[in-house]
C-alpha cells in the first residue's frame, strides 16, 4: 500500500512522501494566487477561491492570508465567509454548510499526529475528515480537530478548542470547548 493510499484509508502515513508532498504543490500555487488577487476585484477572488477549493457553494468569500494543506479537498456551501489568516488542513475532506462564517486565525484541522515520539520521528500523520453543518459562526483564534462533526445552527466562542462532536443549536466554548447553552433556530 502507498503513503498516499494508507493517507486515503485512514492510516497512518509517511507525510513527507513524494507522492503526498505532491499534493501540497496545488495549494501552494493556489493559496498564493488566492492572497495576491485584489480584494475590491469580487470576480478575480470568487474564480481563484474556486479554482482552489474542491467545491463552492455561490458567493464565496475568501480574505487574505488563506493557508490550506491541499484546497480539493475542502467543499463549502452557498454564502461562505473565512475571515482572515484562516487556515484549513485538508488531507482528508473538510465538509462546510450553507452560511458559515469562520473568525480570523481559525485552525480547521484534519490531520494530526501520533502521540509516541518514534511515530512522529518517523513523519506519520493521521488525518479523519471535518464536517461543519449550516449557519455556524466559529469566533476568532478557533481550532477545529481531526474528525469532528459541527452540527447546525451552532456557534463556537473566540478561542475555543473543539477536540468532540458538536450537536445542533447551541454554544461551545472553551479549551477544551464545552456545551454553554442551547438556542433556537428560528429560520
């Protein structure tokens, strides 16, 4: 089995692998254009948006210091807002919703690493793909990890780290975050 296939399955893998390193060079080139394009040109940033992202929704949006690990692999819904340096680590899918707003030098996670240090000597990521329902607002200086579910109508508190599974309507916060309160969908 390649890196690359044990990366696809689920496994452990050797990260700095050719044919996985490869990967990365599509959304090197794509992240540069991306945070290069002129702001005030709404056309140039929603064609250079789609041609990195797996998938858009209309009306992606999209500011400068954008970094993700391979662009394909992230699919965004209708009215997507990643304020700025938000970062994406998209080894594995990274699924968002319809109107979704992510607060500036949020961390969206689906890779990490073993916690024996012969496993990280010898390069190996896991990665386990992220979904992130409808209407979610995830405040400034999130992290997001490896293989978590956001439910629906959900908002995450500035600075939150959210290591579990989030259930519809409500607030988390916290390090790691935790269950505030529960609110209504009124749509």
């Amino acid at each position: 089995m390649t890196e690359l296939e044990k990366l696809e399955a689920g496994l452990e893998y050797d990260f700095w692998d050719k044919e996985v390193n490869a990967r990365k060079m599509h959304a090197v080139d794509g992240c540069q254009k991306l945070n290069q394009t002129d702001q005030k040109d709404d056309k140039a940033v929603e064609s250079a948006i789609r041609e990195l992202f797996g998938s858009t929704g209309s009306n992606p949006t999209v500011l400068p210091g954008f970094q993700c690990d391979y662009g394909l692999n992230i699919h965004v819904g209708e009215n997507f807002l990643a304020n700025y340096n938000v970062t994406i680590l998209d080894t594995m899918p990274v699924h968002i919703g319809d109107y979704v707003m992510i607060g500036p030098n949020t961390l969206i996670s689906a890779v990490g690493h073993p916690m024996n240090p012969s496993g990280r000597r010898k390069h190996l990521g896991i990665a386990k793909p992220v979904t992130i329902g409808n209407d979610v607002w995830i405040g400034g200086n999130c992290s997001i990890l490896p293989g978590v579910t956001i439910g629906s109508n959900v908002i995450v508190a500035a600075g939150a780290v959210v290591a579990k599974d989030v259930p519809d309507n409500c607030v988390v916060g916290g390090v790691p975050a935790k269950l505030i309160k529960h609110i209504e969908n009124d749509l």
